[in-house]
C-alpha cells in the first residue's frame, strides 16, 4: 500500500512543480511592463515640464513684448490727440481770418463806394470842383484852411484805402499759410491713425498668442 501512495504523491509534486515557473514568468513580465510604463510616463512628465518651461518662457517673452506694444500705443494715442487739438485751433484761426477777411473787403468796398461818390460829383462839377470850394473862401486864411482840409481828406482817404488793401492782402496770406498747416496737419493725423491701427492690430496679435501660450502652459 505504502509503494502507490509514495507514487501518488510524487506525481503529485511533479504536477504541481511548472506552476510556480509559470507564476515568476507572468511576474517578471508585469514588472517589465510596468517598468516600461513608469519609464514612459517619466519621460511623458519630463516632456510637459520642459514644455512648460518654454511656455513661460514665451509667455514672459510675449508679456514683454505686449508692454512695448502698449508704451506704443500710447504714444501714437497722445499724437492724434495733440494733432486733433491742433486741428481744432487751425479751424478757429480759419474761421477768424475768414471773419475778419469778410469785414475788411467790406469796409474796402464800402470805401471805395465813397471814392466814387466823391469822384463822380467832381466829375459832374469838372475839375474846377475844387478850386471853386478854394475860390469861395472869405479870405486868405480861409483859404488856407479849406486846402489844407482838401488835401488831409485826399491824404487820408488814399492812405486808409491802402491800408485796408495791406490788410487784406496780409490777411489772405494768413489764410493760405493756416489752410496749408491744417492741410499738413491732416495728413499727419491721417498717418499716425495708421500707424496706430497698425499698433492695435499688432496688440491684437500679441493677445491671441499669449492665449495659446498660456493654453499651452496649463496643458
């Protein structure tokens, strides 16, 4: 009896005996895996940091960047302003120099109107006119005042015509020389618009990237 069951056993053991090789070689292959794993998910986590690093990187860089933008903007902003108030100044000088350019071929029209007057009463008293208001005179000294009196009138009614055509004339010179400082004052605000549009697109850009970068960063 004791000779089958010594047998038994032994065949018992040599069943039993491959399985435990079997459970090292699915162990040791777990353990590969998952070595492989973690030395995948290093090399993952080594990847995101390094990503990250260049993200702020570029985010500072972009940051900085935007700063310059803004400084920019600014200044193109305070140009338009100072050329918009200087605008405004040449329109108030224009619309003076216009006024008064008004006034004065006014009072230029309405003197020369009185020289007429005065030319054509000479003309229907003949051009003894004069000489008939000296010949009235009661006496010497009469005369003398009623010709000194014709010649201030005839001093100051010629030196007051040139002085309103000095006037005018200095005053149309005034008014060209404002109209072609508004003029190039309008083209100035016209380019630095411009310019500033072209700093605000830009600023728009610097936006959308520092968005993508920051995205970036966070994953």
């Amino acid at each position: 009896m004791k000779q089958p069951i010594a047998g038994m056993v032994l065949l018992a053991v040599l069943l039993v005996l491959p399985k435990p090789a079997c459970s090292a070689d699915n162990l040791s292959e777990k353990i590969k895996k998952d070595q492989q794993t973690l030395e995948k998910l290093k090399r993952e986590i080594e990847e995101n940091k390094r990503r990250s690093g260049e993200a702020q990187r570029q985010e500072a860089s972009v940051l900085q960047s935007i700063e310059d933008v803004d400084h920019q903007l600014k200044r193109r902003r305070e140009e338009v302003a100072k050329v918009t108030a200087k605008l405004k100044q040449k329109d108030h000088e224009l619309d003076a120099t216009s006024s008064a350019l008004f006034r004065l071929r006014n009072r230029i029209e309405e003197r020369q109107d009185s020289i007429r007057s005065r030319l054509r009463v000479m003309y229907k008293e003949g051009p003894g006119g004069d000489m008939k208001l000296l010949l009235e005179s009661r006496d010497s000294q009469d005369l003398l005042t009623r010709y000194a009196m014709l010649r201030w009138i005839a001093r100051r009614e010629y030196h007051m015509l040139e002085g309103y055509r000095d006037d005018l004339n200095q005053m149309e010179s005034t008014n060209v020389k404002i109209r072609q400082v508004r003029s190039e004052l309008l083209s100035y605000k016209q380019e630095t618009a411009e310019k500033l549009a072209d700093v605000q697109h830009e600023r728009a850009k610097k936006d959308r990237f520092l968005t993508r970068v920051r995205s970036e960063k966070v994953l």
